[in-house]
C-alpha cells in the first residue's frame, strides 16, 4: 500500500499530530537545524522554513571560494538530514511578514499560524552605508557569492596567460581582501597558494612571484577577537605564504579594479593609498537579517546598532514569550561579563538547542535551567597547514592548530558523507598540492543580487487565483 502523502493543506502525517503544539523555526542555518533536531520525534510539530533547501556550513565557504572543494561539500540538503523525523516539514521559502497579534508568519503568498515562533534567519554582508560597492568586492556569505570569488581569480589568470603587457599581468595576478577577521585571513591565505601554485605548474606564461593577496583591515593586528600573541602567529604565517599585509588601512572608495584607503604615515599624517587588483573581495562587515528590523516594527522591541535583536534570558522579547530570537540575529548580554555573545557557529548551535530543550520542558511543566554559554573558544586557518587557536585559554598556532581545527569543523559538519569527502580532497591536497575544484562557471555577476527562494512556474490565466494570501490552518 502506498504511503499517504498531504499536500496543499499542509496538514500534519499523522493525525495525532494536530493537538501538538506548533513550531515554526525560520532559518536552516546553525541555531535552526540544532533546534529541529532537538525537537525531532518529540510531541511537537515543527515547521522549518528557509529561503535555501539546504543548511549551508559557512566556515568552510572560503574552501569553496579557492577551489579546495566543491560546493556540495559544504551543504546537505534540508530533507535529507530530516527524513526520519516524521514530526519536521521543510518548506521553502522567505518569510516577507509578521503577525504577532494572529500568530502568522507570511511566505509566498500564505499564512502559516505557528504557537511558537523561533527566528533563526542569521546575518549578511554590511558595507557600512556603501552597497555601490558590492558589485566591485563580492561578500562570502553564501555560496554564488565563493563560487564568483573563484570565477574572477580563475579568470583573471586564464587573462593574464594571454597578456603581453606586464603591468596588465601583474594586475590580473592581484588579489585583495578587505577585512582582517576569521574570514579575511583564511579567504587570504588560501587564495595565495592557489595563486602561485596555478602560476607555477598549470601555466606556461606567467611568473608565480608576480601574483600578490593583500589583506587589508583598519586596526593595527589581525584577529582582533584572539589573543595578541596569535594575532602576531598569524600575521606571521600570512607573511610566510606571500600574503601582504596592510594594517591600519581605511577604504574610502571602491571601483572596478581600484580601491582607494587612507592610513596613518610615520608622521602621524593621514596618506592616501591607491591599490589596483583584478579581484577585489569584501569579508569586513557583518548586519542581521531583515526580519530583526521587521519584527521590531511589529512588536515594538529593540535592536541593536547592527540590527541584532535584544532578547531577554531565555531568548523570548518583551511581551511575546511565544516568540524566540537565536543565532546571528539575536543580542545576548545575559553573559557574566555582559557582552553580547559573538556572531559564531557555537553560540548558535547552544542557543537552537537551548531553546529546544526550553520549549520542550515548558510543555512538561517543568523548568529549564538558565542559559549558561560554554565558551568553546575560536580558530582560524592561516595558510595550508597552519592554524590558530584560542581553546579557553589554551594557545596554538601552527601544524598542532590546524589538526585542531580539522578535528572541530569535521565534528560540527552535520553530514558523515560530507565529513569523508572533506577528509579526502583535505588530505589529497596535502599531498598532491591540487585543488579539486577549479572550474570556471557562470556568467560574470549573475550571483551577486542573487534573489533565493521557492520559484513557482505561472498558473493559465483562467486558473490564477486571486484575493488575499492564504491561511494555513497548521
């Protein structure tokens, strides 16, 4: 007998299911998917939406953007990692509005009535007031966005073989990158091995000396959040694989090829500095999700100045217990410093499971413990080979650092195929110096105003439905 499908109505598989209480989760991200699985199989009934049919692994996207691995490396597929959860449905798609006297979250064109809402829908790429520059420096935020970064440096290099000018090489063998953080420094020191080793064995014409990363950051040491002793590890190991560093630099102007900064001279004078590159890329600034600012509107709550919601110590804001804020798009200052937790994949997956396991003991009357932070500490991959790591203390930089940081990423991947396939293309680039994806696809900037989300082919205009947005009764 075949198995029973629902369809439009959306109503739960087993009828049991629809005395349980709802829970709509909307983003697919860290803290999103942690709390669907703790909800799985549980007496709830739990809705996951997102624009994408897959939880991407955002620190390993700088792979991606060099060409160590592949796209389907570093994402699963939503349906895959909830396919025995008879309890979860995916549903594509982005959420444009909110109801919070009704209850609604509104998405292509319906209404979805939740008992708890839990916003999870994570944060994008601020220019700080300068979108025009977009364009010119692609951010590393989602995939289209890694894999156009590799299309304009593979690119360039496939121009540069061709080019008798010298001067017109050397740009097109240039790189920068703006931001001096986690992302900055691994996005940096991947795309310069990738650089002179392509330069070195797979072109006959160009002079791997010639091919130069800059990062660039306005403070005066990279890593900012570590220790000052592995900033200067870093810094070091940067240096040590042909990355040039420029501290203290402030973007004024960016264009096509060009971009303009001031810094401080040994004078003590602002000088202008004019750099020229072929490739151009943006991991400086961070902003929260649109629906922070939208559930602001709708509740009257606060946010912060990069639009992070202020939520209270269980994650709810104020009059709207149903409703949870985890993730990038949360400010949480219930720490014992009282510092909002930072931006990072660990304080997202202990907030989704937190609020999970909250939820849950609510509905068994009893009470959670507080929310308690464990801080697990932070890394990042400097070059091939070399990390650093701040574990709680404990220090690392170098070969022991990035054996570190394999065993951490490998053990967040949700996917065991994805962590065998990390494994291999890892370990085949140590030891054949190859990139396992370097292919040069899609057309120049047909990602970069990339708009995601659930595509529906156009209704014969006799049967076009009309009138207002559709309640679903879930």
């Amino acid at each position: 007998m075949a198995k029973e499908r629902f369809f439009l109505e959306l109503e739960p598989a087993e009828a049991a299911m629809k005395a349980w209480p709802h829970v709509v989760i909307v983003g697919g991200g860290f803290a999103g998917i942690k709390a669907a699985h703790r909800l799985a199989n549980r007496p709830v009934r739990v809705t996951l939406i997102d624009k994408r049919n897959f939880n991407l692994f955002q620190p390993l996207l700088y792979q991606v953007a060099s060409g160590l691995v592949s796209e389907a490396d570093v994402a699963t597929p939503l349906r895959e990692q909830f396919e025995r959860a008879r309890n979860v449905q995916i549903l594509l798609g982005e959420v444009v509005d909110l109801d919070t006297d009704k209850r609604e979250v509104v998405f292509n064109d319906r209404r979805l009535r939740y008992d708890t809402l839990i916003l999870a829908s994570g944060s994008g790429s601020s220019y700080f007031g300068h979108e025009e520059w977009r364009e010119s420096a692609p951010p590393m935020k989602i995939l289209e966005h890694a894999r156009e970064i590799r299309r304009r440096v593979l690119s360039a290099l496939e121009e540069a073989e061709q080019t008798p000018d010298p001067e017109r090489r050397r740009y097109l063998q240039s790189v920068v990158v703006i931001g001096g953080g986690p992302s900055g420094c691994e996005l940096a020191g991947s795309l310069s091995p990738l650089m002179r080793n392509s330069a070195e064995r797979d072109f006959r014409q160009l002079d791997p000396a010639m091919c130069q990363v800059t990062l660039v950051d306005p403070g005066d040491r990279l890593l900012k959040a570590m220790h000052p002793s592995l900033s200067a590890a870093a810094a070091q190991s940067l240096e040590k694989a042909g990355v040039r560093l420029l501290l203290g630099g402030r973007v004024q102007r960016i264009e096509p090829g060009r971009l303009v900064l001031t810094r401080k001279a040994d004078d003590g004078s602002s000088e202008e500095v004019v750099m020229e590159a072929a490739t151009v890329c943006w991991t400086a600034g961070v902003r929260a999700s649109h629906l922070g600012g939208l559930l602001a509107e709708r509740t009257g709550c606060s946010t912060d100045r990069g639009g992070r919601v202020i939520v209270e110590s269980d994650f709810s804001i104020p009059g709207h217990p149903e409703i949870r804020v985890v993730g990038d798009l949360c400010s949480y200052s219930h720490t014992a410093d009282g510092k909002p937790l930072p931006g990072m994949a660990g304080p997202a997956v202990q907030m989704g499971g937190w609020v999970a396991l909250d939820l849950l003991a609510r509905l068994e009357g009893r009470t959670q413990a507080p929310f308690r932070w464990t801080d697990l500490g932070s890394m990042a991959v400097i070059s091939p080979l070399s990390a650093v790591a701040d574990l709680r203390g404990w220090r690392v930089s170098g070969f022991l650092g990035w054996l570190l940081w394999g065993v951490a990423h490998l053990g967040f991947m949700p996917d065991n195929e994805n962590r065998l396939s990390l494994l291999v293309k890892w370990l085949w680039s140590i030891g054949t110096q190859q990139r396992a994806s370097l292919l040069i696809t899609g057309a120049p900037n047909q990602h970069m105003a990339v708009d995601v989300g659930l595509e529906r082919a156009p209704l014969p205009v006799e049967a076009d439905p009309a009138g207002a947005p559709e309640t679903i009764t879930a």
